[in-house]
C-alpha cells in the first residue's frame, strides 16, 4: 500500500518535470526563428557575399555587423540595401529565413560571434 502509493508520487514527480523542461525549452527559444543555421552560412556565402566582401562597393556585411536585435529588425523589415528593394529579390523567405538564423547566432553580441571570412 505504502510502496504502491510512493510509486504513484514519483511518476507524478517526473511527469511535472518533463513538463517544466518542455515550457523552459519552449520558452528558450521564442524569439529565435525556425531555420537551418547551415544552410543559412551557405546560402550566405553564395548570394550575399558576392557583393559584401571587404572592400565590395556594397561593404563588407557579416553577422558582426549587427547585434541579435538589430538583425531580428533588419529581417521583420526584409528591406535592402538603403529600403530600395526587398531582401527577397536574391532568395525566397524560406532561404533568409535560414539566413537569419544564422546571421543572428554568429551576431555581435551572440555567444559565438562569426565574422564568415571570404
Ligand atoms: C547585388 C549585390 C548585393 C547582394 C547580392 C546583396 N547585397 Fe546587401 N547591399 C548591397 C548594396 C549595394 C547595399 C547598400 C550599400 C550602401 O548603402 O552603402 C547593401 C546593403 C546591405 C546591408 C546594409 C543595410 C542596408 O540594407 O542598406 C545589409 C545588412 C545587407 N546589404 C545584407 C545583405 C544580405 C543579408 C544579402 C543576402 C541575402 C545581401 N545583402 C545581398 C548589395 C548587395
């Protein structure tokens, strides 16, 4: 009686952690889009650094050019080059989206900041 009954609060315990470790997971990533952070640094490499490598007329663009916040503002935006054309002119949404990601993982201010040297 005494066992069955502890068997029962411990599966309750466990099942109320899992729950909170689901939220704290969830919660952990609101405000990181969904995308691939590899396919991001390539799509990167191919389309966006043809015109900002260092010394390119558009300038040198890496993640450290922004932080995680301005990059975030710089995509709901998803204007370019001054606001003269959208940011889709050179990939659909699904591809900056992954762009995205990555620019904001390897930003300034993130914890493993990138400069995508090429
Ligand atoms: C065809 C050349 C070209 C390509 C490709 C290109 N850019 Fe640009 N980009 C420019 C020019 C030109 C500017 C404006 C530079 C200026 O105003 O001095 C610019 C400006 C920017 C800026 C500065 C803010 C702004 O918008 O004015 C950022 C950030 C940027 N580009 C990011 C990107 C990203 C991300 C990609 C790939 C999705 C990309 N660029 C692809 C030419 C390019």
């Amino acid at each position: 009686m005494t066992y069955r009954y502890r068997a029962l609060r411990l599966l309750i315990f466990a099942a109320a952690s899992l729950t909170v470790i689901a939220l704290l997971s969830v919660l952990a990533s609101a405000g990181t889009p969904k995308g691939s952070e590899t396919k991001g640094r390539a799509y990167y490499r191919q389309m966006c650094k043809d015109c900002h490598t260092k010394g390119a007329k558009a300038g040198e663009v890496s993640p450290l050019t922004k932080t995680q916040a301005q990059w975030r503002t710089y995509f709901q935006k998803a204007k370019h080059a001054g606001g003269s054309e959208p940011l889709t002119k050179y990939m659909d949404d699904a591809k900056l989206l992954d762009v995205q990601v990555f620019l904001i993982n390897h930003a300034a201010d993130s914890p493993q900041p990138e400069t995508c040297g090429k």
